[in-house]
C-alpha cells in the first residue's frame, strides 16, 4: 500500500505542476474579491482576463490576469480639474426620425377638391 499511495501523491504533484500558472474561476474570484458570477458576467461581456477552456475546465494564466488587472488602471483626475465628458459614437440607425404628419386637407387634385 506505501507504494500505491506514493505513486498517488508523485502523479498528484505531476498534474499539479503542469497548472501551477493557473487558476481556476473560484480561486480567481477569492483573489479579486469577486463572486464567481461576475467573473462569468465579465466572460459573457468579453470584459474579463482572457482564460483557457479544456474540455469543460476553465483556467486562467496568471501572466494574463496580471496584463488584464495592468490594462485596466487609469490615472487620477488631476485636482482642481473637472472631468469632460466622452462623446460616444452614435449607430445611424439608431437615431429617432421625427414622423410629418400627413396633411389630408391640403392636398390639390380631382379626389382632393369636393366642389
């Protein structure tokens, strides 16, 4: 039984080291003090750390999580200056186009004119 048991732990230290650059979502969330939902609604919204997907496991690189957590700092306001505000660009399609009224009175012509 020793030797089973050895064998155990050196396959367990085996697969341990292969993913000791990652994290699982549980251990990401406990690291930024989020749940592990929001670190699937950041995966939803393409907003999170890039992350690796084998069969139905999901790991993220440390490397990338650091690179995500750089890419995300911003500088402070300087003091004394207020903040302007972004302009968004704006889907053509999407802007409201007033309706004209249809003015049935108005209109010339043999069915417009009861003489």
């Amino acid at each position: 039984m020793p030797e089973l048991q050895s064998s155990e732990a050196k396959e367990t230290d085996r697969l341990s080291s292969i993913l000791a650059g990652y994290l699982i979502p549980k251990d990401l969330a406990r690291a930024l003090g989020v749940s592990e939902r929001t670190i699937a609604r950041w995966h939803h919204f393409r907003e999170g750390p890039p992350r690796v997907v084998i069969g139905r496991k999901v790991f993220y690189r440390l490397e990338s999580v650091s690179a995500w957590i750089a890419s995300c700092e911003r500088p402070e306001p300087r003091a004394g200056h207020a903040r302007r505000a972004r302009l968004r660009a704006v889907d053509p399609s999407r802007i409201p186009i007033p309706m004209q009224r249809n003015h049935v009175g108005t209109l010339s012509g043999p069915s417009g004119s009861h003489n």
